[in-house]
C-alpha cells in the first residue's frame, strides 16, 4: 500500500485542516458528536480529505460503511448495499453509502439513488471535485448538505509530512530519513495542496535515494516532467539547422536565415513544416513589435499549401526577410513564461469568489460572482480586489 493510504487519519482527532468544518463547535464535528447524520456531497479538490473525512465520520458514528466509485461502479452495486442497508434499518444502524467521484454517475444511476436518500435508508456521503450545482441532479443535492473542501494550507501539509517521517508503523520513519527545510518548502510547494501527491512524492525520496537526508535536487527529479530528450539523435542535424534558421531570424540577420532555408529546402525539409514554425516566430519573438507579423506568416503558410513546391520556396524567401527585418518583441513570450513560473510556484491556486461565474442558487450562496462589477462605468473586482489568486495578487508578468 503506498505511504499515503497507510497515511490516512482514522479519527477526527488525527485529521488535518478543514477546520471550519471539523474545528470545535462546527458542522461536521457536531453532527458527529450528536449522532445526526444526514446526506453529505463533499465538494473540493483532490487530496483535500473528502474520502478520509467519509471515513471517519462512520467509524466515529459506528455506522456501516461502503464505498463506491463513481467511475466503475453502477445500479447493481447500489442495489447489494440497499439490500444490506435494509437490514441494517432493522437494528436502527445507520448505512454510510460513500461515492467517490459522484459527478461520473449518469441521471439514471442517480435516480437509482434518489429513494434510499430520501427514506433515509441510505445516509449518502458524495466526493466530488466538480461543482455538484452542474453535475448532481436537483433532486438529490436539494437533500443533501454540500461542503466545500480547500486545498490544504502549506501548514497543513507540514504537519502531515513531519508525521509520515517519523511513523514507523504507517509512515516511513523505519528509514530514519530527514529532510531539509528547502527540500521541504519545495515539496509541499509542488503538491499545490494535495497530501497523496505530497505523500507519494515524499516515499519515492525516502525510498529511492540511498542519502540520509532528503533534498531539494530529488524532489526537482521526483517532479520532473519533462523530457531530458526531446528529438532522436539522428536527427541532430535536422534540428540543428532550424535553430540556426530561427536564430538568424531572431538576430534580425535576412542572409543568414535565407541560408539556412536554402539549406533546408535543398535537403527535402517540408515547407510546410518551415512556415509552421515561422507563425510561431512571428509570435514568440516579433510579438507586438509588428502585429503584422503573425497575419503575414500565416498567410504565407496558406499560400506555401496552395501552391507547393518549387515555387513555395518563393514564398518562404519572402516572409524570411520580412520577418528577419522586423522589429522584435519578447514581451508576451516572456510574460507568459513568468505566468508559468508562478504557476508552478503556486500550483492549484483556487480562482477569486468574486470572479466565478454564479448561475445557480448554491454558488451564489457560497459568494461567487460577490464583489463583481460589470457596468458602463466600471468593469472589474470591488473593493480593491484582484483579478489574481489571493497569493499572487499584485504579481506583474507582462512589461510593455
């Protein structure tokens, strides 16, 4: 089993984060500690505690608990446990029906439901991670309560990470494995707030690397995606020429550039794959210098599959130059670089309230679309709000 499941709190009392829901005095906890259960849809993102949360609340209620996924799992399935649950009514025991990944059940299956909800013979506990408002028929989320799970807080995560080290029943403290505060920063960083991927990345370091101490350069590697060969090596050449080519452009140098494409097209290159490349040089690298630039290029692609070969190679001569002399601007490429790097800085951030899109009841309960001005005055947040997730607010990629 891996270290995240083996992870996985069994009491309230071991659960971390989600405190205005299981804190002292909220919902989930008094529902527990008074015994009233009722229909729950538990709505947030992966790794947030939804499943684990479903588990508790049976066992602390001691009530019989079953799980289906909503992605396997059909009409026959609900119909065993009904028949279990019917028994378990007798005995006044309450049924937990657990649906992990509720949203994949179709209206039918949902329908199936619907009853056993409604009589209160099933005490139904839905995980979704897509808005219930779209995704769960009115029906059945009219009687259920929905709870809106967040990604953990980096300190959440810290908590759980320190006790997976040092748990040597369920966590990984039988290796007797540190970890240093970058590599730490970094990987709970990277988990964009999801405990299993947390989880998961921190077995594979303790696992898979020989070293006492847990660093930095490991979780790099863990959450390496990326390729570290992007072309076959008998390619070489090929890839070589068309970075010259485009670096010929990008050095604003027209004789060199038509060498290369020269060079390529008296080698067999397509040209098509030569103008494909050149639309996007006009925008990763002429930008806003020359808006022309990219309509030229595609034009130019266009007119190279009408026409073909020899005369294409006309055609291509003829934007090589122009856009060789064009003024050049990385200003998008760059800002959209920066906009990636924040990305990954702060994966999963969770978009404003006030610039969600609110057209059911629920969601404008929950405070989407609040604070939003779209008038013929004034178009944007109230009150000083931006545009950005909360931790990236006043963050600027973009420099004209």
């Amino acid at each position: 089993m891996h270290l995240a499941y083996r992870m996985r709190p069994k009491t309230l009392a071991d659960f971390v984060g989600q405190e205005e829901l299981v804190g002292k005095g909220k919902i989930i906890r008094k529902m527990i500690e008074g015994d009233r259960l009722f229909p729950i849809i538990f709505w947030g993102p992966p790794g947030s505690g939804k499943t684990t949360l479903a588990y508790i609340i049976s066992k602390e209620t001691n009530s019989d608990f079953h799980s289906l996924s909503g992605v396997t799992s059909g009409k026959e399935d609900l119909l065993k446990i009904v028949k279990i649950a019917k028994e378990n009514y007798q005995y006044h025991r309450n049924t937990i029906l657990f649906i992990d990944e509720i949203h994949r059940w179709n209206k039918s299956q949902q329908d199936a439901l619907l009853p056993h909800v409604e009589r209160g013979l099933i005490v139904l506990i839905g995980a979704t991670t897509e808005n219930p408002s779209f995704e769960v028929i009115s029906p059945l989320l009219s009687r259920c309560r929905v709870f809106v799970l967040k990604s953990l807080e980096p300190s959440h995560l810290e908590q759980i990470l320190i006790r997976a080290l040092k748990d040597k029943e369920n966590g990984v403290g039988k290796y007797k494995k540190a970890i240093d505060n970058e590599a730490k920063e970094l990987l709970i960083r990277l988990s964009g707030g999801d405990a299993r991927i947390m989880l998961n990345a921190l077995e594979m370091a303790v696992t898979e690397f020989k070293d006492k101490k847990v660093t930095a350069d490991m979780i790099k590697e863990i959450f390496q995606t990326k390729s570290a060969g992007l072309y076959d090596k008998k390619a070489d050449e090929h890839y070589n020429i068309i970075s010259a080519f485009i670096k010929s452009m990008r050095g604003s140098d027209p004789d060199a550039a038509l060498y290369y494409l020269a060079r390529m097209l008296e080698n067999g290159e397509d040209p098509k794959f030569i103008a494909r490349r050149m639309i996007i040089f006009a925008s990763e690298d002429v930008g806003l210098a020359d808006r022309g630039a990219l309509i030229q290029a595609n034009a130019a692609f266009e007119a190279v599959h009408k026409v073909g070969m020899p005369e294409a190679q006309l055609i291509l001569a003829h934007i090589v130059v122009y856009l060789a002399r064009a003024p050049k601007s990385r200003a998008t490429t760059n800002a959209l670089g920066k906009a990636k790097e924040a990305l990954y800085e702060y994966p999963n951030e969770p978009v404003p309230l006030h610039l969600r899109n609110a057209p059911t009841k629920l969601m404008r309960q929950l405070g989407y679309a609040k604070n939003y001005t779209w008038s013929e005055s004034f178009v944007g947040p109230s009150k000083k709000l931006s545009f950005l997730p909360e931790k990236l607010k006043g963050r600027k990629f973009f420099q004209p």
